[in-house]
C-alpha cells in the first residue's frame, strides 16, 4: 500500500481504503478495492481530496508514447464455476441414463426408472449446496454448455439457473431441492417425440409442433410412473410452456393460474435454449437473449421472476474479453453493473466504466469473445 498525490493517480489503481472528502459525509467517494478510471479521478480532483493509498501495482511504460506511464493489463482471476466438472459431469450422466429409459417405454423398466429418478434427485440436492455455498455467486451459462448439446445438457443448465432464480427469490433449501429436481426432469417428456423432429433443421409445420407439444403431459405421465407423488414437481412440468397471457400450452392458463415453478423454469428454458445451438439457428448473444426475455415480461413471462433471473445470470465473467461496438476489446475487471461492466482497454491499458463514464454512453458491448 503507498500513498498517491490525487495528481499522481492513474487509470486502473486500485483503492487500498475508503476514500471520503472534507464534507463531513459518512458516504466514501470510493471504497476499499475500487478500480479507479479517469472519471472517478476527475471527481476525486474536484472534490479536492489530496492523496489516495493505492494497492501495490505494477506500471508498465508505453514504448509508443515516451515519457507517458500506463497501468499493466490487470491480471484479474477467473472466478471458480458454479458446478465443478466432477458434478456435471455425474448431473449429465444421470441425466442421460434418465433419458434413455424414459425412451425405451417397457412395461418392465419401472423399478430401474425409480432408481435413476433417485439418483437424479441426490445429484440435484449436490447442485443446491453447491450454489448454497455461495449465494452471491452468479451463474455463467457458458460454464454448463458443451461444443454437443443434447437435450440432457439442457435441463441441466435450466436446473442450474432454476435453482440460482429461486434462491434469489428467498426459497427454503427443501424447496431449491424439488423445484432443482423439477427442472431436470421437465423435458423429460420429449423422449416421446421422434428424433427427426427434434433436430429439423427448419421451422416445423402444425402437425409437428402438435407432437412437441405432447411432450409436457408425456413428461407428466413418465414421472406418475416412476412414483412420484410431489404435485408441485408434477404441475411444474406439466405448465412450463404456459405464457402469462394465455397463449402457451398444454392448457392455455394464464397470470397466477400458472405454478410459480413452472414460470421460474420457462424463463430458464428460454434462455438457455436461445443461447445454445439449434438445427434451424445460431445462437443468440447473451445480452440479446436477455433483453428478448426482458421484452416478453406480461407476455411470456412474469415481472418478480424475470426481475430475480437477471440478478443471477452472469453475462460477461470477471477476466474474460469482451468485444466492444467501437472495434476496441477490453478485460472484464469487474461485473456488477451487467449488462455495462468495468473493463480495460487491451490496446492502451485504460480503465473505462461503461456504466458511468459519460463518454462511453453510446459504446456497449457486443460480444464475449
């Protein structure tokens, strides 16, 4: 820790305590760890405060420009994955083994049907305590994807984000474990529809998407027959394609007729399935498909929900690079302000809020790279 001179700062230090000035304020300019940019020195200076104590931090000189001192690329880590490889890795291999007994429809495979379903139900309980360990923590879609995407990866990214929405939303940890075990099992139902319409590469005509529709009171039906009595994992897969305006299905209700889970996992679901791979598509960006979701609020889905997914979902991860809409790429440093995170220039080591700097109001960011 040393301490600067207000006019010795530099974009990209870091504060090493609580910054205040003559005021008599209890509220700090700045806090403890805060990474400064030019508009937060500026305001520093006008504030007239006369010397920060700043973090140890290496400086680098720029050999384009003499005489000038920039701050290093800020070396910043990763943060650690929601669900550890090991667990996904068990959470797909139930899944799958799920999936492939619900596909072979024999009178005898009830008992081993109930088995899985137990082993799905251990490994969600592992999910739950994994992000009960931290409950700040946000979810990094990207962590739960893999380059081949069946349907068993997909309900476990929508379990992982199902569990993360209603953490936020205050549930109890008995409930994060049935509605956890509800979204894993809530496309359960499509090992009912044939392969060829799952993976047609174009729009599907009426009568296919009458069979895709089936999947919901299929997917009820399996669970009935694996012994599962619970009505609110049962109602919460049959009711994850209703809409709150009453255009979904199977049913058409609408509003709060809907399950409360069953409006937590189709906002899950959406997003997964708009940020994956499909025959017919690419993917969307993450800020695009939450911004599709935030439009479809009093449509498709509910206002508290949405309002608790977009706390949780994490679109540009602490140390990844990001693309920018002027050409530049820069370093997330910090992601609190989502969809405007604090990032550094790759090209000149500068430090930019794109939340707060005024000269940055019309840059956004385009892609994570």
């Amino acid at each position: 820790m040393k301490l600067y001179l207000t006019k010795e700062l530099q974009s990209g230090m870091v504060s090493a305590q609580d910054v205040f000035d003559d005021s008599g304020s209890l509220i700090p300019l700045i806090r403890k760890d805060e990474t400064l940019t030019n508009n937060v020195i500026a305001e520093l200076r006008m504030r007239k405060v006369r010397a920060v104590y700043i973090k140890d931090a290496p400086i680098r000189r720029d050999p384009g420009r003499p005489g000038i001192d920039r701050p290093s690329i800020i070396q910043v880590p990763k943060p650690r994955p929601v669900v550890d490889t090991k667990l996904r890795s068990e959470a797909l291999e139930s899944l799958e083994d799920a999936f492939a007994l619900a596909a072979l429809d024999k009178e005898n495979i009830h008992q081993s049907s109930t088995q899985i379903i137990r082993h799905v139900d251990a490994v969600v309980n592992q999910l739950v305590n994994s992000l009960q360990r931290e409950p700040g923590a946000l979810v990094n879609i990207n962590d739960l994807k893999s380059y081949d995407e069946y349907t068993f990866h997909h309900s476990l990214s929508v379990a992982v984000l199902t569990i993360a929405i209603a953490q936020h939303m205050g549930f109890s940890q008995r409930d994060l474990n049935r509605i956890g075990m509800c979204a894993m099992m809530h496309d359960i139902g499509k090992t009912a529809v044939p392969l060829e319409i799952i993976h047609k590469p174009s729009r599907l005509d009426n009568s296919e998407f009458a069979i895709i529709k089936n999947h919901s009171p299929a997917g009820l039906e399996y669970l009935e027959n694996t012994d599962i009595e619970d009505e609110d994992i049962l109602r919460g897969v049959l009711h994850h394609h209703e809409k709150v305006d009453g255009t979904g299905y199977p049913h058409g209700i609408k509003g709060s007729e809907i399950p409360l889970w069953s409006r937590i996992i189709s906002v899950a679901d959406v997003y997964d399935a708009l940020t994956s791979n499909r025959p017919y598509r690419d993917p969307m960006q993450p800020q695009e498909a939450i911004e599709y979701i935030m439009g479809g609020v009093s449509s498709a889905f509910d206002y508290d929900t949405v309002s608790a997914f977009v706390r949780k979902v994490e679109l540009y991860p602490v140390g990844s690079k990001v693309e920018l809409s002027n050409g530049s790429v820069a370093l997330v440093l910090n992601n609190e302000s989502q969809m405007r995170p604090i990032v550094q220039m790759l090209d000149n080591g500068d430090v930019v809020d794109l939340y707060r700097d005024r000269s940055y109001l019309n840059v956004v960011v385009t892609r994570l790279l």
